[in-house]
C-alpha cells in the first residue's frame, strides 16, 4: 500500500467503515527482528477482544533492513493487516498520521513497533475508549507505571523534556501525567479536518495542543527494554522536540507577524545599544549606568510601540486608529514594560558591577532576558484587547 501525501489532515471515516472499530497504527524503522513478533502478539490480544472489528496499520519508512518485506509476510495469514512501504517523507510522528489517515476506524491508536509498549495495555486503553473518552494515553507515570531498568541520566533527560514542555506549552502539556507517550488511542472525530504538522516523536504533544480533547483517560503501564534492534533517538530528535514545541507555541502567530516582531525588537536593541554608548561610555558623555539605561531602554521601548502598533500588529489595531486608542494601546505597553526595564536595568547592574562584564555584553544578555516577558504580556494584554 503507498502513503498517502498532501497535508496532513485526517478525513471522515469511510462509510464502510462500520465493521472496523479499531485502527492501529505500528510506525516502523529498521524493526525487522521485531515486527512479526509483535504482530503476534497484537492479533493474539485484538482477536478475542475484538475478532475483525479492528485493523493494524504498519507504516514503515522503507527501512535498510526491509521490515516492511517482514511485516508482508504475515498478511496471508493477517486479513486485518495493512503494510504502508513510505518512500520520500521520513520521521516517527508524520508516520502515524499518514497510517491514520488510510484508517478505516472511529478509534485511532497507536503503538511502538520494538515491543517496548506492551501490547496487554491495549485492552485497558479500549476499554477507556469505550466508556467514552476522547483520548487514552498508556503512562508511565502512574501508579503502576514505570519504565524498566531506565539510568538516571535517561530519566531525568526524559523529565527535562517532560518540564520544557510545561513551560512551553503548560495548557496542552500538563493535560497529562506523561505527555511524553507515544502509546494511546485517539476518537477520530477529535482529530477529524484539523491540519496536523508534527516534528520528531511527539506525536502526543501535537493532539494535546492542536485537537483539545475533551476528556482524557490514563492507564499504567511499564516501558520495556528492548529486547532487539536499536532506538532511533539521536540528538536530532531531541533538536526537532524542541522545535515541535516553538511550532506549536507559535502556532496561529503568522510567522510573518513574527518575523516582523522580531525586526522590531531588534531596532529596539539597536536604539538601545546605541544611547547607552553615547549616554554613558567613558569616552562619550559619561553618565552614571544606571541613569543611562533607564532612559535608553525607555526611547528603546517609545521605538518599538511606534512601529509594533503601525506595522506588526497593524491589522489588529485596524478601526482603533485614533489617538485615544492608540494612547491607552502605548500606556497598557508602558506599564508592562515599566517591569521589564526594571528587571532590565537590575540585571544590567548586576552583571556590571557585581560580575565585571562588559557593560554591551551584559546589555545584550538583559535584553534577551526581558524580551519574553514583554513579548507575551503585550500580546495578551495590549494587542489582544485591540482584536
Ligand atoms: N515509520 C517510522 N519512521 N518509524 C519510526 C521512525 C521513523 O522515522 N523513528 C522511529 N520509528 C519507530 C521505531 O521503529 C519504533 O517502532 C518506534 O517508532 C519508537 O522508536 P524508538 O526509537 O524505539 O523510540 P524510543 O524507544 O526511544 O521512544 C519511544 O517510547 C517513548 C516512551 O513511551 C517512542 O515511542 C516515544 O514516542 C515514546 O514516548
Ligand atoms: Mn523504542
């Protein structure tokens, strides 16, 4: 069977879609030494449970190793079985959606393909499906969860990226006690017409974030070591998380809008930079630091309202044009960055006389450090407002 391509939308379910209850989905890549197990092991649980009413979707990415030839093998002997060959598109996440969207169920669902996920717990997450929930998510987080004979270091890279999702994303992330799953079963309809753009193995943060289910249920299980083949986890993998996450926290904001946001700021530090070396360096006028940088960052501020409220966000302050408007827009914008540049300015000072940095480098550092905070407090409260 070949991929489907173009976005990455699931659809309606077909209308004969009656007898097929239950789609999963096992992405694949180099598992050949695991896949005929595996799908043993499903069809020896789904059979009773289930007996034709559900489907497996194998999505390989044409493996070196051919598992896609391994998992053919079977499909005499597996009715229910499919096996995708993908060619020219590759990753964990983009695999699932694709195997999702040649699914025939009202239930989508997911397991790994190296027997890391014990297929048992699949019968518990059905079960939660059946009761009604939008979404079930196996964890590891839970009483009676866990993970094997995992090093701490590997537990703690798994909860750092765990915590950067919260902070990224607290809303969709902390929906869950392991957001980090890539074991679960999601109600079509959730999914159903909405543009999907996952990045790396996240394919949970992706539902948690753009589909806002409704209700979600969680059972235990326990991640196995695996018992052959390699992982797939390079570092890339943890770079594209990272980027998933950004995409995400982004997702809506124009990258147009951004990009202008981001020119903006930048001739706001060009601003800034400059009157804090005409203010305040030895060889021009000399003014204390402190004095320099309250009024530099001011006009820094002035600058970047000017050009945020015509230019950045000008389609939403479109029929606020008047002054009025316009001067409660700059005093909202002037009382949130009154904060800022006071974390500005002590940052600065601290950095200067208590570390002995360079009064530019330690100017760059507390800029960044404010940007986010103003950043996302206007957007909320100055500009949404206009909107
Ligand atoms: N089709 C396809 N394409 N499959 C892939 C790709 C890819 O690019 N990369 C990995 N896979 C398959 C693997 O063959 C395996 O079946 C599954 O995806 C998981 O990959 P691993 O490399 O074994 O990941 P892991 O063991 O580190 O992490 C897994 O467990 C986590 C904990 O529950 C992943 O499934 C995570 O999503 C999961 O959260
Ligand atoms: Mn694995």
């Amino acid at each position: 069977m070949n991929a489907p391509s173009g976005p990455l939308r699931i659809g309606a379910a077909r209308s004969d879609a009656d007898v097929i209850q239950l789609s999963l989905v096992v992405p694949t890549f180099n598992e050949s030494s695991n896949i005929s197990a595996l799908l043993r092991e499903l069809a020896a649980i789904l059979d009773p449970a289930l007996g034709s009413a559900y489907e497996i979707i194998v999505v390989d990415d044409d493996s070196p190793d051919r598992t896609w030839e391994c998992a053919e093998a079977l499909l005499p002997q597996m009715r229910n079985l499919h096996v995708i060959r993908r060619k020219g598109e590759r990753g964990l996440s983009t695999a699932i959606v694709r195997g999702w969207q040649v699914a025939r169920g009202d239930v989508l669902a997911v397991i790994d393909g190296d027997l890391q996920h014990p297929p048992e717990v699949l019968l518990a997450l059905w079960k939660k499906m059946q009761q009604g929930t939008d979404l079930a998510v196996a964890s590891r987080h839970l009483q009676g969860g866990g993970v094997s004979e995992w090093a701490l270091w590997r537990r703690a890279v798994s909860r750092g990226a765990q915590v950067l999702g919260l902070l990224v994303l607290p809303g969709a992330v902390g929906r869950v006690n392991d957001p980090m799953s890539g074991y679960l079963m999601v109600r079509r309809d959730v999914v159903q017409g909405i543009e999907l753009s996952p990045l790396g193995y996240k394919i949970l943060v992706e539902l948690l974030s753009r589909c806002a289910p409704r209700e979600i249920a969680e059972v235990p299980y326990v991640f196995r070591e695996r018992h052959s083949g390699h992982s797939k986890l390079t570092p890339a993998v943890y770079g594209n998380y990272l980027r998933h996450l950004l995409r995400l926290r982004f997702a809506g904001l124009a990258p147009e809008r951004f990009l202008r946001f981001a020119t903006v700021g930048l001739s706001g530090v060009v601003v800034d930079m400059a009157l804090l070396y005409f203010l305040s360096d030895p060889t021009s006028l000399g003014w204390g630091l402190t004095r320099s940088k309250l009024l530099a960052a001011e006009l820094a501020m002035v600058n970047n309202f000017i050009w945020n409220d015509a230019w950045t966000y000008g389609d939403l302050t479109r029929g606020e044009y008047g002054w009025k408007a316009r001067l409660r827009r700059f005093l909202k914008f002037q009382s949130i960055c009154t904060a800022g540049l006071l974390i500005n300015t002590i940052l600065l000072n601290l950095q200067f006389n208590l570390l002995g940095m360079n009064r530019y480098e330690a100017n760059a550092i507390a800029i960044a450090a404010v940007t986010g905070w103003n950043y996302w407090l206007n957007l909320r409260l100055t500009w949404r407002a206009a909107r």
